[in-house]
C-alpha cells in the first residue's frame, strides 16, 4: 500500500458508501457496528498516521458530501419529463439531462440521472429508442431504494422520442445517438438470422432477454454473466490488436486504435458502471505504456473509481458500481497475473464469485447455491465463445459484410441454444435460488463476509508461497 495513494482514496469511498448502506438498511447501530469493524482491520493492517486518517475521516467526509451536494429536492408526483437516453436494458431507460415540470409549473433542471419504467411489449419500445435519443415522458415519480433513487412509471402511450432535436443536441449527443443507432442495426440484423436474438444479444451488449429466458437466467443464478464487464472490453481490445497487425506493426498505432474502438463499443454499451470501468481502466493501462511509464495496477484501479465518482458522485451508491469494482479488486489481490488457461480462469471465477456473496445478499436478498459453480464452468466454455463470436459479428456488419456476421452468428446459436436448455433444466432442481428473510439479511451480511475475508486472505498467501514471495 506504500505506492498507492490513488487506491487508498478509492477505498475510503468504498467503505463509506458500505457505511451508508448499512446505515440505511438497519439503522444507526449496524453502520456503527460496520464502522467499527473496518475501523478495527484498517488499524491492523495500516501503521501510518496519514492513512489512518484517510481511511476513518475522508469516508464520512465523502458521505456527507453525497448526501447533502447532490441530493434532489424531487417529489413524488405525477411529471412530465424531457431526457436524452443513456442506457436501455428490457422495458426501462436511463436518462440524463432532465427537465421536469409538475403540473403546469416552469420547467425544472434535474441534477441527476432518472431511470424511466414503461410498460407494455419492450422489445417493441426499442425499435424507436436507442442510446442518444431525446425523448418525452409523462408518468409517476416515485423514490427507489436502488440508483439513481427516483423512477418514473409511464404508460406505453405516454412517450415520444425524437431521434433528432437541434436545439439540444451537441456533440456527445450526436455521437451516442450514430453509436445507438449502429447497435441498434446489429440487433435487428441479429433477430432477423436468429432464434435466440435477445440472448446473443444480451451476451454482447448487456442488453435485458425477453421476458421468458429473463426470468429463467434470473431463478438459475447466472443473469449476471449477461452484463458487459471487462471481459468483454478484454477481448475487444485483442481482437482490435491482433486485426490492427495486418495493417501495422506499430505498437503505438494498434494501442491507439485498440483505445478507441474499446472507447467507442463501451459508449454502444451506454451509461453501464461495469462496461464504463473495464474501458477507463484498460485505457489508462495503455495510456502509460505508450508514455512508458509504468503505474501501479491498484492505483489504476483506484484512479478509475475516481474518474466516475468526479463524473456522477452518486454513482457510488449504486450495486452495479461496487460489485464491479469489488471483484476487480478481489481478482487483482489474489492473483497477480491473468489465468493462462481455463483451469485458472474457472478458479478465479469461483474466487470472485464466492467473495461477493455478502454483497449479494445485502443489495439482492437472494443465494444461489449453484451460481458460483456454474459461473466457473460456464464463463470459459460457452460465455467467452459467445462474446468472442457476437463482437466479431457486430464488426463485420459494421462495415457492411453482412454475409461474415451471419457466420458468427449462426456459430454463437449453439452455445445460446445450451444456456437455454441448461436454464430449463435448473428450474427443476431444488435449492436453486434461497431467498434471505429480512431481518436475517444484516446478521448473513457481516457473516459472509468475516468468512470471504478469512477465505481472500488463505488464497492471497497460497498464491505468495507457490510464486516464491514468501517463504
């Protein structure tokens, strides 16, 4: 920790917002209990004064700056809104850029994101919305308990979208809106020589399933190998490299053209904390190299938690952020190096998979016997194929060589025809999906994590012994 300033500040953000978590789910008395116990093992590892200090009083600094600079005054009402589109998983957008108005009250600047809820055939919405469209809504907002805490509920008759609005477009519109409309062209392309369009296209975009294999990814316990993460951008950026290499040997030009299609496929993915993450993260990395400076990979970490904390502070307290930079922080202080074969890369699945249980039942309630397991298996397997073959596809229809995306296409409908049967098959097995009683959900929190700190730490020196760093 002597070289990593960046990381210790990132994690005095991360634990403040388990703090806050805590404090809003039990009380006062389980965020000091929570306060207390991380108190107890940053004095056990840490010695120097200065980052005692940043790991007790930054983190409370840090929450009373969330809390009270950037809470909104909204209320619940019904609201008529106007909003570009960022993100769009299933039957919901999230937007940014919003004005509501409440009644026939002046129109109000929102500063935040909304996620707007619709009803009715989703996929059906998607075919005039895409990333970067404005759009207008009238429905009920209510104040959620998840990111970004306020929703509006509208009728399918109650939204308008306008692909093109001059007055408020600019020039980071225009750039999401000819991404999302180049997305948007590969799905359709993909329903049209598919059966199982909304799973191939969810392996590659992070897009929500129809409502049938939604919910039987969700009762198996494997929804989650559905978001775009750093794997994907991973793999993006060696298949750009390796491309590039016909073209060019240059090292600086293949990292430079990795850079910005990673950049450009993570703005297709929209405003998604893991996606966002990988992209920042896999960037800065390449960024050094070109310079030839060599920087901590922990303090890179924390230098990317940083950046999207400066760009939305509330993001912070979303599931989505913290479980993505948890396991990318697990997985980083386990290994040192990255899995060389699939043996390795199941086993660091099942590590990351098993040190994020507490998280899992603090945000989500619910335990999947079977969803570490079957991560592990299927990641290496059938997940990567599948990434690799729709990410292949997408470049090639995008460059209008249509008859190589069918290829892929057409190479990937196997592994979603598996999933689906292996779905099917989990439904009928028992103790699938355990859901936790609530007033268990705090007590099982800070007992899975004891046992995934004490589980972290055996693995961490397991790895040390075998490199030789310790005796």
């Amino acid at each position: 920790m002597e070289k990593r300033p960046l990381l210790i500040v990132f994690l005095s953000l991360f634990l403040s917002v388990l703090i806050l978590e805590i404090a809003r789910l039990s009380g006062m008395y389980g965020a000091l209990l929570l306060s207390f116990f991380l108190m107890l093992l940053v004095l056990l590892v840490l010695k120097k004064s200065y980052r005692i200090f940043l790991f007790i009083f930054l983190p409370f600094f840090l929450s009373f700056m969330i809390l009270n600079t950037f809470k909104t005054d909204l209320k619940e009402v019904e609201t008529s809104l106007v909003a570009r589109v960022i993100h769009i998983r299933g039957n919901s957008f999230l937007v940014d850029r919003v004005k509501t108005q409440s009644g026939i009250g002046t129109w109000k600047k929102v500063n935040g994101r909304i996620r707007i809820v619709f009803d009715g055939d989703e996929y059906k919405k998607k075919n005039f919305v895409n990333i970067g469209t404005w759009i207008f809504a009238k429905g009920i907002l209510k104040k959620t308990r998840q990111y970004p805490f306020f929703t509006v509920y509208v009728n399918s008759s109650d939204i308008r979208s306008y692909g093109f609005a001059p007055y408020f477009d600019d020039f980071s519109t225009e750039v999401l809106y000819r991404l999302g409309r180049l997305r948007k062209n590969y799905e359709d392309f993909i329903r049209e020589n598919s059966s199982n369009w909304d799973i191939i296209s969810a392996v590659i975009f992070g897009t929500a399933p129809g409502y049938e294999n939604k919910n039987l990814l969700l009762n198996s316990g494997i929804y989650h190998l559905f978001v775009v993460s750093g794997l994907h951008v991973n793999l993006l950026m060696y298949i750009i490299y390796f491309l590039t290499g016909f073209i060019s040997t240059n090292f600086r030009i293949r990292c430079l053209m990795s850079m910005t299609f990673i950049t450009l496929y993570s703005l297709t993915i929209g405003y998604s904390f893991p996606a966002i993450r990988a992209m920042l993260m896999i960037n800065l990395i390449l960024f050094f190299k070109l310079l030839d400076y060599p920087q901590d990979k922990f303090n890179v970490l924390g230098l990317c938690g940083i950046l999207i904390f400066l760009l939305d502070p509330l993001s912070v307290l979303s599931a989505s952020f913290q479980m993505s930079f948890a396991s990318t922080f697990i997985f980083m202080m386990v290994f040192d190096k990255k899995p060389e074969n699939l043996l390795e890369s199941s086993k660091a699945t099942f590590n990351a998979s098993i040190s994020l249980i507490p998280l899992t039942i603090l945000y989500f309630g619910n335990v999947y016997p079977l969803s570490t397991i079957l991560s592990s298996l299927l990641l290496p397997t059938t997940i990567i194929p599948m990434i690799l073959g729709g990410i292949m596809g997408f470049i090639f229809q995008s460059v209008k060589l249509n008859f190589l995306s069918v290829i892929f296409i057409k190479g990937v409908e196997p592994f979603a025809n598996f999933i689906k049967l292996l779905t099917q098959l989990l439904l009928k097995v028992p103790l699938v999906s355990l859901k936790v009683p609530e007033n268990l959900r705090i007590a099982l929190f800070y007992l899975t994590l004891s046992l995934a700190i004490f589980w972290l730490s055996s693995l961490r020196r397991i790895f040390l012994k075998q490199s030789g760093q310790i005796p």
